[in-house]
C-alpha cells in the first residue's frame, strides 16, 4: 500500500491482536451481549468544532480527522447543544452521543471474550465494530483510506496481510468488501436509532425513584456536558426504557428485556468473573474485582428495592 493511497487491499489473519480492549457497542448491541460483558449506557460529548488547543498539540491530519469524526456524530443524529460550563468552556456547541459501554478488563489489556487461543469466544453475534475493521464508521464513507491508514499506525507489526494478493478492502477511499459493507450499515443505522432513542428519553424527560436514589436522563446528560462522559448501569438504564416502553415510545429495533431480567443476568455474569479472578489470584485484577463487586452491589440493590 502506497503512503495516503485511496486503494489498499487487506486480509485479516485472525492473529486477535487488535482485540486488545472491549469493543465498541451500540444500545441495540448491549442488549445482545448481556450475558459476555458488564454493561452501561455511555453518554459522550465532544465540541462540534475540534478546539485550537487540540490542533495545536497534534498534527493536522490528526486535527482533520478529529473534525471528521464530530462531523459525523452530528449527521448520524447526536443531539446538538451547548457546553454549560465544563470542560470544554462556555459558548462551544457540543454534539452529545449515546451508545452501549461494554466493561472490560484493565488489567488484561484485551477483549473479555477472546479465548486463551486468541479466537473471538461471540464471533458469530461480533458487534458491528468488530467487523469492518480495519475501517471506522465514525470517519465519511468516501474517507475510508484515512481510517485504514491511522488503523495500520496502530496495528502495522501485527498479521494483517496487506499484499496486493490480498483481497481489495478499500477502492478510491470507499470500503468495498462485501461484509464490511453490510457491517457498516448496522452500524450506522445503530447510530441514528439511538440518537433517536436519546431524543425520546429526553423528550419523556423521565424521573426515576431507585436503589441509588432519584435520577433522570436530564441529569445524567448534564453530568455529561460538565465532565464530558456519563455512565449509567444497565439495569438502571432499561428502567427508564422501561417507562419509555410503557409510554408506547420505545424505538423499533430494541430487543429490550425487562429490568429485573437484566439485572439478575449482569449479577450471574458479575458472580463468575469474581471467581475466575478469585481463583487466578492475580493481583493486578483487583481494581477489575472492585468493580465487578460494584456492579454486584448496584444490581442486587436495585432487585431488593423493587
Ligand atoms: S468481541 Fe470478538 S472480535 Fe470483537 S474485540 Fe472482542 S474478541 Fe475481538
Ligand atoms: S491484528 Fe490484523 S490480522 Fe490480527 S485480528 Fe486484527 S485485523 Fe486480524
């Protein structure tokens, strides 16, 4: 592959090298991976305009990358606002996004679910993300070389074969394999749905009385414009969409199960990923520990309290 090429081909040998964190999940993937991770809702924002400060500490096409990525955001239906003071001053307009958290494991440095031969243990029900790397469907589908490239940064000494015998992954910036493709549409159409979703939490602006006292969306996106990120447990987010299900406005698409099944699955997942620690005796999982203890503790809360 020629340096900024828009034409790269690419295989993927399967080495499990890149899969050195937990993926990225959409809402609708959370809710089919209940039983492999430690789940939250995540609420980002980020500046619609990447900031000076930041094209000033990292190279331009880092910068135009940055700015490509919150464009993006923004056409795939992250609601638009305004920062209220937090992180990134007053007056910037911010797009905030809402996506699935999958928890994983700090101390490992790779993906929960990849087997101790570095085979993907859910390759059949993979998120979206993990199948169209080595692109990005957060960086324009015409802009694809640029993802592909910054990937190949990252991950150049592992066993990607990016021969010309390999097979065409990208043709003038656009992904052209056929799954990746496919992938990529889950991935947007994901990303719109929980745009929406937000929209109609939002708009119910709905006030909740749980184990952890009383909470409601607004707050929790507040949270997010001061410090950036809000989480929120699993079992606390499907209450509220719960509610939004009992208004008859929960989206198409969302193969939600109640509350308490939710909770009682995280607590079953929590209690084995303890013992596997436990009986490992490794001492640098016991940040890992303490925070599968906490996610115990949330979840049987909430089952006690209701
Ligand atoms: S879900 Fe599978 S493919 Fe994705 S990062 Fe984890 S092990 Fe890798
Ligand atoms: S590093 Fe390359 S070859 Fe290895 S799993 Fe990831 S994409 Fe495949």
């Amino acid at each position: 592959m020629l340096a900024n090429s828009r034409d790269i081909n690419f295989l993927c040998t399967a080495c499990g090298k890149c899969c050195d964190s937990q993926p990225q999940i959409s809402v609708r993937e959370m809710y089919s991976l209940l039983d492999d991770f430690v789940m939250e809702a995540s609420l980002i924002c980020q500046p619609t305009t990447v900031p000076e400060a930041f094209r000033r500490r990292h190279t331009p096409a880092h910068a135009a990358m940055g700015q490509m990525v919150a464009n993006r955001a923004v056409e795939l239906g992250g609601l638009k606002t305004h920062s209220i003071g937090g992180v990134f001053g007053y007056g910037k307009e911010l797009v905030v996004t809402l996506a699935g958290n999958a928890l994983g494991y700090p101390h490992k440095r790779r993906c929960p679910v990849l087997t101790s031969d570095n085979k993907c243990g859910i390759y059949d029900r993979r998120p979206a993300t993990c199948r169209y790397i080595p692109g990005q469907h957060l960086v324009p589908m015409d802009q694809q070389h640029l993802a592909v490239g910054k990937f190949r940064e990252l991950h150049g000494k592992e066993r990607c074969d990016w021969s010309s015998s390999a097979p065409a992954l990208v043709r003038d910036g656009v992904i052209v394999e056929p799954t990746m493709t496919e992938a990529f549409r889950v991935a947007e159409s994901d990303e719109r749905g929980d745009g929406l979703l937000l929209q109609s939490l939002l708009d119910e602006d709905l006030c909740l009385t749980s184990s952890e006292g009383e909470i409601s969306i607004s707050d929790f996106v507040t949270q997010c414009l001061q410090t950036h990120e809000a989480t929120i447990p699993v079992a606390i987010f499907t209450m509220f969409l719960d509610d939004l299900r009992s208004h008859g406005r929960l989206p198409k698409g969302y193969d939600v199960p109640y509350f308490k099944e939710v909770a009682q699955r995280q607590i079953t997942l929590c209690l084995a990923l303890i013992e596997t620690n436990l009986r490992e005796k490794d001492k640098a999982a016991r940040s890992h520990t303490e925070m599968l203890r906490e996610h115990l503790r949330v979840n049987k809360a909430l089952l006690d309290f209701h």
